[in-house]
C-alpha cells in the first residue's frame, strides 16, 4: 500500500468472459476493448477510505485531493474512524479540510462506529438498496455511491450517468464528439447489459489515448 492509499485487489472474476460479449454485441466498444492496454478494473479493498476518498475529491483536482489526502493521513495517523473522531471537526479543519468536508468525514466515522454503514451488510444488498442506504449518509451523493458499487462491490452492470468523463468518452466515440442527452446514452448503453460497469470502464479508458 502506498502513503495513506488504498490497497487494489483482483480484477473481478466475470471480467474475461465479459470482453468477448460486449464486443459482439457493440463493434465501437469492441475497437475501444482492442486498443484498450488496460488489465481491467481491479477492486478497492477498503470500503471506508473508498467513501473518504471521495470526499476529499469533492470540487478539487485530483493533484489537491492528493496532497490533502496525504497531509491527512500523515497528522492522523492513518485515516479510519477513531482517528477522525479523535481529531474532530475542528482539527480536521485545522488540517486544512472544509467546514463541510470535517462534517462530512465525521459523518461517514460516525456511520462506521454506529454500524450504519457496514460494507459486509450492503454486499448482501441489490444495487438499488446500496445506493439509498449510502446517499443517506452525510456528504455521499449517487455517483460516490456508483463508484462503491462498481470499485468495491465490483458489480457488473453500473451505468454511472452523472459521471462526467463517461459522458464525454461516449460523446467522442458514438457521436463524433457531441454531448448526447441522459435518455440517449441510456439506449444506447442497453446492448452492453448486464455488463455495463466493463463498458463504462473501457469508456473512461479511452480517454487515455486517441483510438
């Protein structure tokens, strides 16, 4: 594990099999698979710092998450539950986070104390039911909760519409680089059922090279 990171796991079991019927079913997903280097999505193990990753990269780039992040990380102690208790909201913000952002990390530390959220629980649950319990907590929108479903949970069929990379790889590969509306990206994304975490995935990679 790097710095006050998170440790990575396997990529998900169905992920071979997945390749070879979404590039039957979609000849662009199937040149984007082809150029594609990527190994695949491969699972975050932690699911608290996952949520509070999150957070952090809330409205920043991801070069400033990073540096607060490992700010973080190094006053704490580690990031977990107890030591953002222990610090609190006002020397979380003394560590440079928000007044929002302190409220929301002891939020997700309370929820973890009190056993609201609780990872193993919401592995047992359908997509729908993770995603209400996780927006209920302070500061988790959809897409945090889609990112859990899809990063930590791995399941295979995650359409994160309010990703705004997603929007723009399907924009360049399926429309010459027009924005598409919510509704067409929809249709467009049903041959790719029930696998469209691996096509999304593949979209985002896209993005990392000309194809």
């Amino acid at each position: 594990m790097s710095r006050g990171g998170i440790t990575l796991g396997r990529r998900p079991g169905y992920w071979a099999e997945v390749i070879e019927a979404l590039s039957e079913a979609d000849p662009v997903m199937a040149r984007i698979i082809a150029t594609s280097r990527s190994a695949g999505l491969r699972r975050r193990t932690d699911p608290f710092l996952m949520l509070a990753r999150a957070i952090i990269g809330q409205q920043i780039s991801t070069k400033a998450a990073e540096t607060v992040w490992l700010k973080l990380s190094d006053a704490l102690g580690g990031i977990r539950p107890d030591t953002i208790l222990v610090a609190g909201e006002p020397g979380l913000r003394a560590l440079g986070l928000t007044r929002q952002k302190s409220s929301y990390f002891v939020a997700i530390a309370e929820a973890a104390r009190d056993g609201r959220f609780d990872a193993a629980r919401l592995r047992r649950l359908d997509d729908d039911a993770v995603v209400e319990e996780l927006v209920a907590l302070r500061g988790i929108g959809r897409w945090t909760a889609e990112m859990f479903l899809m990063f930590h949970l791995q399941r295979p069929d995650v359409l994160p519409l309010g990703d705004l990379g997603l929007r723009r790889a399907v924009g360049l590969c399926y429309a010459d680089g027009d924005e598409l509306k919510l509704d067409a990206i929809r249709a467009l994304a049903e041959p790719w059922r029930p696998w469209r975490t691996v096509a999304t995935w593949y979209l985002w990679r896209s993005m990392d090279a000309p194809l």
